[in-house]
C-alpha cells in the first residue's frame, strides 16, 4: 500500500506529464499552420510570377484544400483580368489564356468558395472577367446572403450580357422566400429582354413561390420581343418572351388560373408557333381537365412541317410536360416517328416516358436506328438512365455498337456506357463488345471505353457470384 504523503508527488508527476504533452500538441499544432501558411503563401507567390507556364503549372496543382482557401480563390478570381497566352496549351488551337484556366479551376470549387467569389469580384477590370466571375457562381453557387448582397451592384450594370449573367448568379445563390422572390422580379421590368428572360428562367426554379408576382408574369404575356438563346435547338432562330412565359405558367399550373383568358387567346394562328403551343400547354395545365381544343391543337402543331427538316417546335416538349393528360395524343406522337426534323424525333422519347411510362419502351425502340445518330443517342440515354435491362434493349444496345462514325463516335459511345452501367446484367453483350474493342476502324477512344465496359461487366458478374 502507499503512504499517504507519496500522493502528491504522483500528483505532481501526472500534472507534470499532462502539461508536456499538451505543450508538444500546441507545438505540433502551430507546426503545421505555420507549415500550411508557408505552403500557402509559396503557392501565392508562385500564382503572381511572370512566367506564364510556371503560373499555369501552379493552377493545375492546386488540390481541393487550397481551392477552399480564401486567398487562392481571391487571387484566381483576380486571373480572370489576364490574358496573358500560355502556348501549345490546347491542340488543336494551341493557346489557351490564364483567365481561361483559372476560370476552369474556379468551376471546380464547392459553394463555400462564393463568398470570397463575390468580394474579390470588386478588384476586377474588365468586363468579360466579371462575366466569366458571374458564369462560375452560377453554376457553383447555393443560398448565400452575403453573397447575393454582394452581387447586387452587378445587376445594375450598364451592360446587358452582365445584367444577364447577374440575375442567373443572384438566383443561385438566393433562397426561395417570398422576399427574394420579389426582389428578383423586379427585373423583369428591365428595359432589355434578355434581362427579363434571365429573370423568368431564375423564377422557374421556384415554380411553386411565385404568387406574389403572378400578375407581373402574366402582364408579360403581352410581350412580343425576340430573345436569343444561345442554347436553344436552333441558335440563329430567336425564341419568343412570352412563349417562355407561358411555358413558366405551365408548371405553375392551377394557382396561374387568371391567365386563363390571356393564354386562350395567344392560341391563334396569327401567333408564332411556340408561343401557340406553350400557351396551349399552359391552359392544359391549369385547366382542371385539358381541354379538347388546346389538346387538338398540340397534336396539330405537332405534325405541321412533317416533310420540312427545319420544321420542328416544341410540342413534344409541351406533351412531355402534360405528362398523362397527354394520353389522347399518343397517335400524334407515334405518327411523329416519320417528321423530318431530327429535333421533333429526339423529342418523343421524353414525350413518351412522360406520358405513358408502361409503353414507352417499346415505342422508343424503333428510333434506335434512327438515321441521327443524336436521336438515337436520345434513346439511350433515356433507357440508361432508368437502369432498363430488357433483353431487347441490350440487342439494341449491341446493334448501335456498329454505329459508329457520328459525332463523338455516337451512338455507339453512348451504347458501350449503357453496357458498362448494367454491369453483370449486360452478359449478353460481351462478346459484341469484344468485337468492338479488336475493331481497328474504330476510335481508339471508343475501344479504351470498350475495355473499360468488358472489365466492369466481369468484375461485377465476379461479386454477384461472391
């Protein structure tokens, strides 16, 4: 037993140990900030040397952990204003910017980046560099406060393409709230309509929030200006405002029941095609049945220009949206097999998943072989995507494996991805696939992905067995 006056040496000798061992973590510790301050501040110093390759090599570099740091993401927002070149960065152009690669880096950061994004924004000179600031928040970008704040100003700029590009990142990073929503529909009341486009789009994404200003939406269907979309199907042929109004009060459905009157009467034939046919979605959508005529007339629009390769529209875009109140049109859509217009044809895979889901596999077989190769690529994508592993899907599959001289090897490419997804269900196809991957005319891309597949497909067939 221990004599009672040894205790408070032990005491002594713990404290001891403990306030050691505290002192070798507090040293340990400010080791490795001291340590990550300098690699940090080497990294910055590297970022603003004038040799152009070493600043490119150093944005390359950087890891996930320093693209969370505030003052790398302030100093690659500040590269968005050089446009210094760095050659042969690019075969085949051979030149690519600085701004450009720092742009690409920017898209790769989470949103806990936009804070810092939107400050350092203010240091910016050049227009296009805000722009390309305001392109990565909207695509990085969730609900921040400090941030919309922040990127206020930007909306009230006198270029149009940055008044744009505000809005879209002033709705990524805005919530849903009543309050924000009015604040963002003050801009459809910009002077310039593709402003006032921008701001429908960012309304879109809170369909289910926008009472409050209903009646300016609805005012807006009196809007006849062109708007055009870059990424529209046809990028020469402008889309019409208020047709994307009217697209919007569809999926805003019964609450935007006092368009009802506004939208019969845009179904006219003196009105541009697109616009008929949103606004005939629309008064299906909101109606408590879809009515005959606005019915009739998507099926009619559907087919107008059947012989015309640049005769599409929308409306099988606006049937997928009616989803099973669509079913009275299923003949329009199967007709709509033989329209001249690849756009239409692509289209009805969607229309036909939407609308009658038991059926739509074996009615979007057939445009498998369609002669665009994006149709059938459109096919695909959608069998993909829904995991569908029917042994006549996987046929199809193997028979666009021949298919290989469109864009980016389509359909086959995208055929060898569906193959891989199945995994061990898409056995069946393995020996098309070796085929493919021994094929000398086919891209050594397509043979690598071909690989890739056989591999997948063993590998899980190998852990089914386990």
């Amino acid at each position: 037993m221990l004599s009672s006056h040894r205790v408070p040496e032990l005491r002594l000798a713990e404290l001891t140990m403990v306030m050691l061992l505290a002192t070798v973590v507090v040293a340990s510790f400010s080791s490795r900030t001291v340590a990550q301050t300098n690699s940090i501040d080497e990294r910055l110093s590297r970022l603003r040397v004038a040799d152009v390759r070493v600043v490119a090599a150093q944005i390359d570099s950087l890891t996930d952990d320093l693209l969370r740091d505030p003052r790398i993401i302030g100093e690659l927002v500040g590269l968005l204003d050089d446009r210094r070149i760095i050659e042969n960065r690019m075969p085949p152009a051979g030149n690519d910017t600085l701004k450009l690669c720092a742009w690409y880096r920017i898209l790769e950061m989470d949103a806990s980046a936009v804070s810092s994004i939107a400050v350092r924004m203010r240091t910016l000179e050049s227009t296009h560099a805000v722009e390309l600031a305001l392109s990565a928040i909207s695509r990085i970008g969730q609900p921040d406060a400090n941030a919309f704040v922040e990127l206020m100003r930007y909306s009230k700029s006198a270029d149009v393409s940055v008044r744009s590009r505000a809005i879209r990142a002033l709705g990524s990073v805005g919530g849903g709230d009543a309050t924000t929503v009015t604040l963002l529909a003050q801009f459809l009341l910009d002077d310039h309509p593709n402003v006032r486009w921008a701001t429908i789009e960012v309304l879109s994404s809170r369909k289910d929030n926008l009472e409050p200003v209903l009646d300016s939406l609805i005012n807006l269907l009196d809007d006849e200006s062109d708007v055009h979309v870059a990424l529209s199907n046809h990028a020469a042929v402008p889309k019409k405002l208020r047709g994307r109004v009217a697209e919007l009060l569809a999926d805003i459905g019964p609450a935007a029941t006092s368009a009802l009157p506004r939208l019969r009467e845009l179904m006219a034939s003196e009105v541009d095609v697109n616009v008929r046919v949103w606004a005939a979605c629309a008064v299906c959508m909101i109606s408590h049945e879809a009515p005959a005529e606005a019915l009739d007339l998507l099926g009619r629009l559907l087919l107008i220009g059947r012989d015309d390769e640049y005769g599409g529209n929308d409306s099988a875009l606006a049937i997928a949206k009616l989803g099973p109140r669509g079913i009275p049109l299923l003949d329009e859509l199967e007709r709509a097999r033989c329209h001249r217009s690849s756009e239409i044809r692509w289209a009805l895979v969607g229309a036909f998943f939407a609308v009658e889901p038991d059926s739509a596999v074996s009615r979007s077989l057939s445009l498998m072989e369609d002669e665009d190769e994006l149709v059938a690529k459109a096919v695909i994508d959608a069998f993909s995507s829904r995991n569908i592993s029917e042994l006549n899907v996987i046929e199809a599959y193997v028979l666009a494996l021949n298919r290989t001289g469109g864009i980016f090897d389509e359909p086959a490419s995208s055929a060898v991805d569906a193959l891989a997804e199945l995994g061990s269900k898409a056995e069946a196809a393995l020996p098309a696939l070796d085929q493919l991957l021994h094929n000398s005319e086919a891209s050594e891309r397509l043979r690598e992905k071909a690989s890739l597949a056989i591999r997948r497909i063993r590998k899980d067939h190998v852990l089914r067995e386990e």
